[in-house]
C-alpha cells in the first residue's frame, strides 16, 4: 500500500482541503500502520507541549565569570610565551652572527680589521653624498652634523626601549571581574 | 524567549563586563536547554552552554544587530553542539543524569515530580534517534517557536530544507514512539534494575 501523501498529510502543520482529509480519513479507515503513526505523533506533540525548558544547576553565570577569568589568563600565558620565544629567537640569531664576526676576527685578524674600516669609511662617504644631496634640494633645511645623527639614532633607539616596556607593562594580566 | 535592550547589546558589543554578565543571566536558561536537549547529557550540556558564552565573547563584535540575538545566539550553541555530536558519534549517551528542573508554581509533589522526570527521559529517548542536524530543527521548533527561515538561517540550510528535515524527523520519531510504547517504553534500564520493575 503506497502510504506517501497520507503520512505527509498527517504529519503536516498546514490545513488540509476538504478533499485531502476525506481521501486520508478513507485511508485510515483501512491502514492501521498510518493510523498508529497518527496516534504516535499526536501523543509526542502532546510531550513536546508539556515538557518545559530545562535550566542548569545553581550558579551559572558565577561558574562562567570564572571560566571568563581563566580563558584571560590563558591568553596572557599565550602572549607571554610568545613574546618570550620571539626574544629568544632574535637572541639566538644576533649572536649566531656575533659568533660568526668573532670567529672571522680569531682566524684573520688584520683582513677583518681592514673589512670593516672599509665600510665604515663607506658609510661616511653615504652620509656625506646624501648631505650634499639634501644641501643641494634646499639651502633652509637644517644642517645634521655626524654627532648630531648619532644622538638622534641613540634616542630613537632609547625610545623604542621605552615604548615596548611601557607596551609591556600596560598588556599585563588585568582583572576582569 | 528572552530578549535583551538594544542599550545593552551596545554595551555588549562595547566591551561592558557588567552587560555581558547580566546577558549570561539573561540567556543561560535557553541555552542550557538547547545543549542539554542536543547533548542529553547535563555535564555535557554545561560545558558545551559555557563554551557558547565563551564564543559569544570573543565573536561580539562580529554581530549585527539587524538579525536577532537569540537567533545568533543558539545558532552558535547548536552548531557546537552539532561538532560535539560529530566527535563522539561512536560513544553511547546516558540518559539516567537528570538536570535541574525548575520547580512549577503549582510546586508539584513527588508524584508530578517522578511524571515530569519521566516526561523528559521519554523527550530525550526520541530526540537521540534523530541525526544533530535534524534535532537541532526540532528543538528550535519545538521548544523556542522559529520559524521555518530562522531555523534555516541558524543551521545554514535553506527553509525548504528545514521543512523536509522536520517532517523526516516527525515521521522517524513517531515511528520510533510507536514501537518503544509498544515495548513499554524503556529506553534505558540500570544495570542493578530488576527487569521486574
């Protein structure tokens, strides 16, 4: 027995045609499996209607103020191993190259020495023709003398310093509750 | 359902711990109720309601404010406890733990009590032979009133989908109702229970 448009019709929140309910009451007068599912469902619906929401235990939100409190400090954990791995990684690399630069001066002192006095002779020449340039743009532009850009590389230096302990004063673990 | 002032969703959205506590309070019961009805289990059904404030916390922002906040709200809810479902698709569920049930205000006694326990062992029995997604329909249906469009915003599927799984879940859990009423309705039995009883 094909049950398809009665079973759909029975279990449909939607009203019927006055057709559609006579051919369904007809077939239920005949099929006794449609009949037990209408039976079923009217049942369910009937204890779906009476059984109420539940709610949890006593002390929800208090429980979850302490999840919150400890989902912060996993986070500052998280940032605090971060930031201690990023500095031991810059730590290793910079004296990976200092024990490189070590090592070249140990085996060849003389060649090295003279390397690097001729880069730094290098760098003056840069600062000097980048000077000329800047002179030559424009005669106002304030005049920075080797000294001068020394101190400023040192501020800004002592500056950065600054800023990333006051950054890691103010991202300490503050309390939430 | 619950709902909350726009001023303190604003406040919310702001960051306002006071605000999200007074939200916590707002919608544990809700919540609770989807997780326990999709879970069955209450320890389960905690974890899995404190994780959704916690997901709500971090994804604030993200909300907006045009779409209802209880729709969004148990979306995220259901759809944890959809993956929940997925993971442990293997281990059996109990359903003997039963929640707090707040009392009625016609106090019920020991009687009405036992009746309401068995109510919602009886409830659980039917929605666990349903699939995650299909309970998921059904108690948004049932037991929160939405519609056929938001059910289908909250589960990611289209209306005409959450139409069919409905009437697919109907037809499954009165077939399953009709042969567990047959056999005296006994979804799950102690071990130490004599089957006398």
């Amino acid at each position: 027995m094909n049950h398809q448009p009665f079973r759909d019709w029975l279990l449909s929140e939607e009203d019927l045609s006055a057709e559609q309910n006579q051919s369904l009451q007809e077939h239920l007068s005949g099929c006794e499996s449609c009949c037990q599912i209408k039976l079923s469902w009217k049942e369910l619906d009937v204890l779906f209607q009476k059984t109420t929401q539940v709610g949890p235990t006593q002390g929800f939100t208090h429980r979850w103020q302490s999840h919150l409190v400890e989902y912060h400090s996993a986070q500052q954990r998280r940032r605090s191993w971060l930031t201690i791995g990023a500095t031991a990684l810059i730590t290793i690399v910079l004296l990976t190259v200092l024990i490189s630069q070590v090592w070249e001066l140990i085996q060849a002192p003389g060649p090295y020495m003279l390397v690097w006095l001729d880069r730094l002779i290098s760098v003056i020449s840069v600062y000097f023709i980048v000077q000329d340039v800047i002179g030559s743009i424009s005669w106002s532009t304030p005049f920075i003398t080797f000294v001068g850009l020394f101190f400023l590389v040192g501020i800004v230096s002592f500056m950065s310093v600054l800023w990333l302990t006051a950054y890691k004063k103010f991202s300490l673990a503050r309390r939430v509750i | 359902m619950n709902t909350l002032e726009p001023a303190v969703l604003n406040q919310v959205q702001q960051g306002n711990q006071e605000a999200f506590t007074h939200l916590v309070e707002t919608f544990q019961r809700p919540v609770y109720n989807l997780c326990y009805r999709m879970l069955g289990d209450p320890d389960e059904a905690e974890d899995a309601s404190q994780e959704t404030f916690l997901r709500v916390y971090k994804n604030i922002r993200h909300y907006d404010q045009d779409r209802p906040f209880s729709t969004w709200l148990l979306s995220i809810a259901a759809h944890l406890c959809i993956d929940q479902l997925r993971k442990r698709r293997m281990v059996a569920v109990s359903i003997d733990t039963t929640p707090y049930l707040e009392p009625a205000d016609s106090s019920p006694g020991p009687e009405a009590a036992f009746y309401l326990m068995e109510d919602q062992r009886h409830v659980q029995a039917v929605l666990k032979t349903l699939n995650p997604h299909d309970r998921a329909a059904v108690i948004m249906y049932y037991w929160y009133d939405f519609s056929y469009e938001e059910i289908a915003k909250s589960l990611s599927l289209t209306p005409s989908a959450v139409k069919s799984r409905l009437h697919r879940a109907r037809l499954s859990m009165a077939q399953t109702w009709s042969n567990q009423v047959g056999s005296n309705f006994m979804p799950e039995r102690n071990p130490h229970e004599s089957s006398a009883f």
